[in-house]
C-alpha cells in the first residue's frame, strides 16, 4: 500500500521533468531502469527525480551537455547555497 502515494508523486514530477527538457527526461528514465532492476523503493526513486530536477535547473542545461566546468559551477552553487543541507 503506497500510503503517501509516491507513485503519483514520481509520475508528477516525472512530467514536470518532461517538459522542462525531453532529452534529460529520457535519460533519467534509463536511470530509473536501473534503480528498479536494483529494487530501490519507489521512495528513493522519487527522491532522486526531484533532486535531479532542481540541479538541472541550477545547471541550466541538459546533463548530455554539461562540461566538467559546468559541473565545477555546479558544485559551487550548491555549497554556496544555505537553502542546501550538508
């Protein structure tokens, strides 16, 4: 029983991923494959959509496009960030 319905949580923010860049979708839905095939719970699975959604938008490109400076640019963000936890 999905008590806090994380299913329909993933396929909301599942959507909202596929909107906002159908290239990252699709790879994130390879991602996803592999997280399933390990038994991850849907709990997880959900988290890490959403996780990826927000740092996609702090990258403002698609993952496929990301250089290592990109990424490095990334990171600073991140630890700059007080709305982020360690």
């Amino acid at each position: 029983m999905d008590l806090y319905n994380k299913e329909r949580t993933l396929e909301q923010q599942k959507e909202r991923f596929k909107e906002e860049c159908i290239r990252c979708y699709k790879l994130l839905e390879k991602f996803e494959r592999t997280l399933r095939i390990n038994n991850y719970s849907i709990s997880r699975i959900e988290k890490y959509w959403t996780s990826l959604r927000i740092i996609h938008k702090i990258l403002a490109k698609c993952f496929e496009d990301a250089k290592k400076e990109d990424i490095e640019e990334l990171v600073i963000k991140i630890d700059t960030n007080k709305n982020w936890s360690e």
